[in-house]
C-alpha cells in the first residue's frame, strides 16, 4: 500500500507541475494587479470561467494533499510497528562500557617517586648535563 500511494504521489505531483507551468498567466504581473495593466480586469473580479487547466490545478491539489497526508499516516504507522525489519537508525545496544579505574591522588602517578610513573626513576634535569 506505501509503495502504491508514494508512486501515485510522484505521478501526481509531476502531473501538478506540468499542468501549472502550462496555465497562462492572466494579470501580467503587479502591474496588472495594480491597474497598471489596463483592460477591465481587477484585482479579485472579472475573472470569467475556470477552464480545464485550472480545473485540473485544484484537483490535482486536493490529490496532492491527500496522498501527503496518506503517506504521513503510513509512515508514522510503519515507524510505531517497528517496520523496516528490526532496524532502527540508531542502534540499540544493552551492553554498557567497561569502567574506568579511579584516578590516581598522589601528583607522582601513585609510584611515590613523584616522577610522573616512570617506576621509580627519577627524570632527568631539564638543560642539564
């Protein structure tokens, strides 16, 4: 049924663009808005009878939200069974990371050299010969 209705949506969707891009358009722009265009026609009157490519526009429309809404619900039915075989974008996992041991309080690196943990010997002066 997704599958279905997702290509009915592509199908009508590419039908919607070819039927927009085809209608004439009838105010030359916001100079005819305006009153800059001439003849009789105003703003929201004189539009005359919608013809079939206008027609189409709105039934293509109406269909275009229809599937929208159809796919929306088929998709969030299919993320709540848990469709998609098991797999989720983030996977889950039960086993947590091992713990870390506490760090050392002594400054040295708990050998009592104080020589940062190179096992008891002590570092070299630095410039020193």
């Amino acid at each position: 049924m997704y599958v279905v209705m997702l290509i009915l949506h592509v199908v009508v969707s590419l039908v919607l663009m070819v039927v927009v891009l085809l209608q004439s358009g009838k105010g030359r722009g916001l100079a005819g808005a305006f009153g800059g265009g001439g003849g009789n026609q105003t703003l929201f009157g004189g539009r005359g009878a919608v013809d079939f490519l206008g027609k189409a526009t709105w039934v293509l429309g109406g269909a275009f939200m229809l599937t929208s809404l159809t796919l929306a619900v088929l998709t969030s039915a299919k993320s709540v069974t848990g469709g998609g075989g098991g797999k989720g974008l983030i996977p889950k996992t039960t086993s947590s990371a091992p713990a870390l041991p506490p760090p050392d309080s002594s400054p040295g690196g708990g050998d009592g050299t104080g020589g940062g943990g190179t096992g008891g010997t002590p570092l070299p002066a630095p410039g020193g010969n």
